[in-house]
C-alpha cells in the first residue's frame, strides 16, 4: 500500500505507461516509418514544448524527409525538425477531456519527458488512423517501463 505521507516524482512517462492496456498502446521503435506514416491520417495537431515555449500548429505532415537520426516535416503549415535519435518510447493515447475524447501520439525521450505530440483532429482519417495503430503496435504491452 502507498503511503500517502511519501512524495515521489514520476515522470510523465511512468505515470502514462501505467494505462497500457487500457487506454494506452505502446507503439513500435520504428521512428522513421512512423513519422513517415503520419501523412495517411491527414490533418493533425503536432505539439511540441520545452520549459520555454511550446508550439502547436493544425496541418498535415505531407513533405517528410528522413535523414539518418533526424526528421523534418516541411508542410505549408507545419515545419518541424525532429531529433528522433532522442525518442526512448511512443504511445497511442485515448483520454476523456472536458472537450470530449482526446486521441494522440505521444513520444518521450529515456528521461521520461514528454517530446513530441499529435493529436487527432475532427478532420483526421479515422481509418488511415485505426491501419496505422494496427501495424505500429508493439507487441509489448505491460504496463511498465522496460530497458530498451
């Protein structure tokens, strides 16, 4: 039993891997091929912070170009880098919001912090998006974190 007197510190990723099997799906290691897959779900919402700034922008990622361990989407409304050598772990995640149902894609680099987002919007591809799900899922689906 937890001892509510305790205070630990979870990271976001520890406390998300928690739903795994429930309204969390781990997400195969294959960066590349899901950066690349994104373009078939059509508009989405990427979201990307720091401690400074965040950024979040509505387009597609329809002009992706790997390069080793980096990505770029260079869209007319969405122009990111993405450092992917930095991804440890990514999740599928369906939450209930004040808004309705939230849908995304969620990365996180091996500290556990949260470094990449894109969630779905009214106007995704829902059956671009349920194909996706289906050949990027991991068969590991515990509900804790293992050393990749």
């Amino acid at each position: 039993m937890l001892n509510p007197n305790v205070v630990t510190k979870m990271s976001e990723l520890e406390l998300l891997v928690t739903g795994c099997g429930d309204s969390v799906i781990r997400l195969k290691s294959e960066w590349n091929h899901i950066i690349e897959a994104i373009k078939t779900l059509g508009p989405v919402m990427p979201l990307t912070r720091n401690e400074y700034a965040a950024c979040e922008k509505n387009g597609t990622y329809s002009n992706v170009k790997i390069m080793s361990s980096m990505g770029f989407v260079l869209d007319d409304l969405i122009n990111l880098k993405l450092f992917i050598s930095h991804w440890y772990q990514g999740f599928f995640v369906c939450e209930n919001t004040t808004n309705g149902e939230s849908q995304s894609l969620q990365f996180f680099d091996s500290d556990g912090k949260a470094i990449h987002k894109i969630y779905l919007l009214e106007l995704s591809d829902e059956k671009s998006f349920d194909s996706f799900i289906s050949t990027f899922t991991s068969s590991d689906q515990s509900n804790f974190l293992s050393k990749q």
